[in-house]
C-alpha cells in the first residue's frame, strides 16, 4: 500500500526534524486501529533507532479508533512530559473513525460539541478526546493531519479531522503520498515557533 510507506517515510522524516532540532525533544508513537496496539506504541524518547524500527512494525488494518490513539497520547503526555514543556499532539488518520469502544469509559456519555457537524458517534468521542486532552495537559496543540489517497479521496472524513484539530487549539492538514513530508515539515516548523 503507497499510503503506508508513505506514511512511514514522512514520520521518519519528522522524527528525525524534530529531533534535529532540540536534544531535548521526545516523540512518543500510538498506534491504532479498533482499539490502541500497544505493540506498535512507544514512549516518549529521543532514540531515533526506537523511533524509525516501531514506525517500520506499522501495518494497516482494521477499524479506526481516533479517540483511543489520542487518549492514549493524552496519558503518555501526563504521565511522561513535564507540565510546563511545549506539547504537540499530531493525529494522522488515512480514514474514518469507526470505533470508539476503549473511549466510552474514558470520556462517559459525550455531548455534541461540533454543532452537529459529526456523522456519527465515534466523530463525537473523537473529538470529545482532542478537547479532553488539552483541557488536562498544560501546554498542549492537537493537529491533525488527513491522509488521502490520489485514487480515491473520498474515504477520508476530513469534516471530523479538521474538528479534532480546532477541539485541540490546532490545524487540519491534508495530505497525499505526494505531500505528507512537506505537511510534516509545516508542522514540524510550526511546533519550533
């Protein structure tokens, strides 16, 4: 799949900007599919060996559960991350969210918060999730970045991403295989600000 290894290729690329440019940085990866895969998840560090084997162990598949991949964040964040350094959360999906099962004990009942601008429920706890993270983490930005294919566009709900991303005091990307290494330049750029 193109998206993939495009996908792969540009988090190596930022790994390796964000690293660059501070000894002090750390990058903390979650990956997920209907729920967290905690096998594909890794701490914040700034081992970039670490960094580019557990974003090489990446494989597409299953649902998409964006509000577990950013409550999982959200805990690596408070757990991990001193309250007063920068934070920057940036949520990467090539699709739609259609799970949000892991969340509902996290989050409870969630209102709708995007004037009924979300399709479904699993939009709302994703959403809920961004909103969530900020308002318990000091210091933290929430983009999103949507990752579509250049055969077919439309699978990507870019509606939801761009409201996970204002939810979080963030912006919305979007992104091909063609552009997601400039897009994360952007947003490398823009933490560094």
């Amino acid at each position: 799949d193109s998206r993939i290894d495009a996908m792969k290729k540009a988090n190596k690329e930022l790994v390796d900007n964000l690293l660059g440019q501070s000894s002090t940085n750390r990058i903390g990866l979650v990956s997920y599919n209907n729920s967290v895969m905690l096998a594909n998840t890794l701490n914040l560090t700034n081992a970039k060996s670490l960094l580019d084997a557990k974003i090489d162990s990446w494989i597409p598949g299953g649902a998409t559960c964006i509000c577990c991949g950013i409550l999982a964040a959200r805990d690596m964040f408070k757990n991990l991350s001193p309250k007063e350094k920068q934070k920057v959360m940036i949520v990467m999906s090539d699709g739609v969210a259609t799970s949000s099962k892991d969340c509902k004990p996290l989050l409870g009942n969630v209102g709708n918060m995007n004037n009924d601008k979300a399709i479904n429920m699993h939009d709302d706890y994703a959403i809920n999730a961004s909103w969530n993270a900020i308002q318990s983490i000091e210091n933290l930005i929430v983009y999103s970045i949507g990752l579509g294919g250049t055969n077919n566009p439309t699978i990507l709900d870019e509606e939801m991403l761009k409201l996970v991303a204002a939810a979080g005091n963030g912006e919305y990307y979007y992104a091909d295989v063609n552009t997601i290494i400039d897009i994360y330049k952007d947003v490398a750029n823009s933490v560094t600000k």
